[in-house]
C-alpha cells in the first residue's frame, strides 16, 4: 500500500533529471547545477523532520564511461550545494546485468528504507521518468513523476501521481499531514 501524507517519513529523489540538471555520464562535479528550488525543497522536508535521499542509475559505471569515484565525487558536489542526505543509493550495473537494484527494480528503494528503519510504505520517490515511479510502486512507496523534456507522454500517462516541479511534487505529498 502507497504511503498516505500522515505517515511519510522519508521523501526519496532521482538524482540526475530531478534535483539536478542532466549531464550524461557526468563524473565532473563542476558541472553540477541544481533545478531551481531544489534547495528550499529539502530544507523544508528536513525542517518537518523527514529523512531524505539519492537514488541513482548510473549504468556509466558498468559501460566503463565513468568510475564509481566520479559518481561518488558528483555525488559530494551535489551534497554541498543541496545539503546532507541521510541515505544514497546507486546502481553501477546496465540493464543487461539483470540486477534488483536498477530502477524500475525495488531494491534501492528497499535498501534504503531498510537503512533508514522505515517500511517503503513511509517513503516516497520523486523522479522524472517512468521508471523512477514504476521502482516506487514495485516497493511499495509513493511515486510522484516531476516531468522534464525527456519525459514520454506515455510516462505521464502512466503515473499516478504527477508534478510541475519539486515544489508542487512536495505539496502533493504534505497534504493532510499532520
């Protein structure tokens, strides 16, 4: 069952496409460039005490195109402009690796609510493409798709719960909390 506003208690994001700007394959911290509010975002949802976090797809890892060092060393960057998160997950591995942690798989999702003590029924994932909001409902958490150009007609189709930006994903999922 999806999370309902009165029990969340972790906002979970996409990284790159949704709290910062695409760059494909970036290992360069220096090209890092936060969506605009994405700040205010998370310092509002620290502020009411919920925990947040990075889940990523970095398949650049396993096509040999960057290293886990530069994916941690973007990963930092985008902690210092953002802010603290309380959990990162990513998934080095391609499609082809058949993995169940690559998203629209569950397992980053669980892996980080098992390390945040909470059941994926308290969490909710903001991403901006299908398969962001497909790993949502697979574990169990509530999806909220934040389309971009990249984003298929049949993804917004698809998703049930969709946003403007992060600032109205965030509203959707506050109201009726406590």
């Amino acid at each position: 069952m999806a999370s309902n506003a009165s029990q969340l208690k972790a906002v979970l994001f996409d990284r790159d496409g949704t709290l910062v700007i695409d760059v494909p394959y970036n290992g360069d911290p220096s090209k890092v460039r936060p969506f605009p509010g994405a700040r205010k975002v998370l310092d509002e949802l620290r502020g009411l005490g919920l925990a947040t976090g990075v889940l990523s797809n970095q398949s650049g890892v396993a096509r040999g195109i960057l290293t886990l060092d530069q994916v941690n060393s973007v990963n930092n960057r985008v902690e210092e402009l953002l802010g603290p998160f309380d959990v990162w997950e990513v998934c080095p591995h391609s499609a082809a690796d058949s993995c169940r942690c690559r998203k629209p798989a569950p397992g980053m999702i669980h892996s980080a609510c098992g390390r945040l003590g909470i059941d994926a029924s308290e969490a909710a994932f903001i991403g901006d493409i299908g398969s962001d909001v497909e790993a949502a409902k697979a574990a169990g958490a509530r999806g909220v798709l934040v389309p971009t150009p990249v984003t298929r007609e049949e993804e917004v189709a698809a998703a049930t719960e969709v946003a403007a930006d992060l600032e109205q994903a965030v509203v959707l999922l506050l109201k009726g909390r406590a």
